[in-house]
C-alpha cells in the first residue's frame, strides 16, 4: 500500500508540473500577448503610421482622477488621466503638467517622452458584466517632445480596457 500511495503521489506531481494551467498563469502574469487593449498609430518625429499595440494595463483611481497606463514588452507605455467619475464623454486633454487631470504622456522607446499639447479622449462605451467593467473609447491626442527639441507627434487609436484582469480569463 505504501508503494501504491508513494507511485500515486509521484504520478500527480508530474501531471500537474506539466499543467498547461502554469504557462497560462504566467502569460495573464505577464499579460497576454494575444488581448491587446490599445490599437494606436504614430504620425511624425520619423514615425509614419506606425502602428503599436499595448496590452499590459492598470487603471487606478487617484486624488487627480482616473489614471490608464497601457504598455507593451519593449516597454513602449501610454499614460493618461482623466476626471473622475469616467462617463461616456469626450475629454479635452490638456498641455502635460505633472500632477494635473486630463493630460497625456506617451514614451516610444529610442525616441524619447512625449508630452500632450491638446486631444481628446472619447468614452464611446462603459460595460458591464458581473464583477467586469470595460471602458471603450478613442483618442487622437498631439504630443511634444519631453526635451523641447523638434519633433511633435500625433497618436491616434482606440482602446478597450477592462478595470480588472479577471475580465480577459
């Protein structure tokens, strides 16, 4: 008997060392590769509709408002805020001051940070299912290099972000 409990044991421990359950854990970890939340293409300072896709996302409420932080595995990252509570509306966004509601800044990798001069975000659609919430909009949002030195951009994109990463599973 104790060799069956000793085999029986060893038995499950391999099977679930092989588990695919471990390698979907660690890509919702991580982020899956595969949801993406932000769709957005770059015009300008040597960009030419580029398109980047962002899928590791947070939104936290704050004492400014609704902060969304989005990026990717090279670490491109997209940070706005907005005014709570979020509604569907359309959101002027405003020259990047820290600290300050409605504003933007974006960071695409070898080329530096860019802060918002004007845009807007839209809030198209606020879902909600059970325990998820999923906010849908747009954003067209022109950004100035953090350094001052020539090379605006313009971002354009949509997005479809839950609040939760319970909602993607």
């Amino acid at each position: 008997m104790k060799k069956f409990m000793y085999c029986l044991l060893i038995f499950t421990s391999v099977l679930f060392a092989c588990s695919s359950d471990d390698s979907t854990n660690d890509q919702m970890m991580d982020g899956d590769p595969q949801i993406f939340h932000y769709s957005l293409r770059v015009n300008g300072d040597g960009f030419n509709d580029e398109l980047f896709s962002f899928y590791r996302d947070s939104i936290e409420s704050s004492n400014i408002g609704l902060k969304f932080t989005s990026r990717d595995n090279p670490n491109n990252s997209l940070y706005f805020v907005l005014p709570s509570p979020i509604d569907t509306f359309q959101y002027g966004i405003a020259p990047y001051v820290n600290g300050e509601t409605s504003v933007s800044s974006i960071i695409l990798q070898d080329n530096g940070i860019y802060l918002s001069q004007d845009g807007n975000v839209f809030i198209s659609e606020i879902i909600t299912d059970g325990n998820c919430t999923t906010i849908k909009g747009s954003l067209n949002i022109n950004y100035r290099r953090q350094d001052n030195a020539p090379g605006n951009i313009n971002v354009q994109g949509s997005f479809e972000v839950p609040t939760s990463s319970i909602c993607d599973e």
